[in-house]
C-alpha cells in the first residue's frame, strides 16, 4: 500500500514537473524579441523630450532546444532623421522562465555612435530577468567588457550594471500599446580607457519591464527610449 502511495506521488511530481515545464516555455515564446521574424522599434527622445532617433530589433534566427530559446537580434540605431549610423549582433535566451539579453544592448546611444565601424572584441555578459519579480525582489547584476582599435588606438569600454531592484508596477501606454509593467531601478557604471586617461561615468536607469514581452521603456538622465512598434 505504501509502494502504491509512493508511486502515485511520485507521478503527480512528474506530472507538475511537466506542466511547469510546459508553462516557462510558452512564456519564453510570448517574449517578444524570441519571437521569430520579429520587429520592434524603439522611439529615442533626449533629457528634452525631443526626438532623437530610433532603435530597430530584428529576430533573424531563432533555436529551440527543450525548455531553452535562443535568438540571434539584429539591431540598428538610426538618427533623427532616418539615417541608419550603427548596427550589430546580440543574443538573447530564456531557459526555464529566465531571460538572458546580452549586455551590449543596454550600451547608451552616445556610446553606441561613437565606436560606430570601430574593430570591437567582447567578452560576453548578460542581464538575468527571472520568470517572477515581484515588488522589493533584487535582480543580479551583470558586467560586460569590449576592447577596441580605434584606427590604431586601443580602447577598452567596462560596464557594470548593478543594484537593481524592483519597486512596484505600472500600467504603461505607448504608441505600440498598454502593458502592465515592473518598475526596476538600477545604477551603470561605465568606464571608458583610452590609452593611460580613464572616462567615468555613473548614471541611474529606471526601466519598465512587462514579463513574458520585455523592456517597454526606459528613462535615464540621457534620455528615454520605449517602443513605439511591433511587427
């Protein structure tokens, strides 16, 4: 009777297990930048609230491996005017509810138009979104690393991104939509080196994160970036 007992439960684990299972990954697939063939843009606005150019997300490939999606995201930035002035590769993944974006695309604009065409090695980092975040949860932190020959002259950009927190929720409206969100706070520590001169700068960034879609705006002292469309 107790074998009975034992084997039934340890079904009703498998069967939860599975239903778990299933669940993360339909909310890796609802994510919006692991959806295949998808396009999203951003509208940038500067510390004015003028309109200072644009960001433009393509999913190009996407992997599915059990509970795990990886997608490859092509990403242009293109200035008030249309004009495209940078582009590069990120990746993005969720495995078990967890989304990890590569760290290169929290970069700044300004950072990100000056090493535009500039020979960039990187040594990868990522930012972790867990499956549930709740007011008052602590999120890990990341860093990230790129050396660069800027014709001839070596640079070396670090930046860390850290006590990040959640501080409550918000419903958000833009003009791609309604979402309600998590307010997650956090301070960027960003060195630039150039030969023996070190450039520091230190900033907070507020952000808007809808789970299971993503990073619906984002305001620092730069200025605010947030989805304007989704294709």
């Amino acid at each position: 009777m107790e074998h009975q007992h034992l084997v039934r439960k340890l079904f009703a684990i498998l069967i939860f297990i599975g239903i778990c299972s299933r669940a993360n990954a339909q909310n890796c697939g609802s994510f919006l930048l692991l959806q295949n063939n998808k396009t999203i843009t951003l509208d940038l606005y500067n510390k004015r609230g003028l309109a200072n150019g644009k960001i433009v997300y393509k999913t190009s490939s996407r992997n599915i491996r059990g509970n795990t999606i990886t997608a490859t995201v092509q990403t242009r930035l293109l200035d008030k005017d249309g004009k495209s002035i940078n582009h590069g590769t990120s990746k993005v993944k969720c495995a078990n509810g967890i989304i990890m974006m590569d760290m290169n695309l929290f970069l700044p604009q300004q950072q990100v138009e000056q090493f535009n065409q500039i020979t960039a090695k990187v040594k990868e980092g990522s930012l972790e979104y867990p499956a549930n975040i709740n007011p008052g949860s602590e999120l890990r932190d990341g860093s990230f690393m790129m050396e660069m020959d800027n014709k001839g002259i070596k640079q070396t950009l670090k930046m860390q991104i850290f006590n990040r927190k959640a501080k409550g929720v918000e419903k958000i409206t833009t003009k791609a939509g309604s979402w309600n969100c998590i307010i997650i706070n956090y301070q960027v520590k960003l060195n630039i080196q150039t030969g023996p001169i070190d450039i520091p700068l230190n900033y907070e960034v507020t952000e808007w994160f809808a789970p299971e879609f993503g990073i619906i705006k984002t305001v620092s002292e730069a200025g605010t970036a947030e989805i304007a469309a989704i294709q």
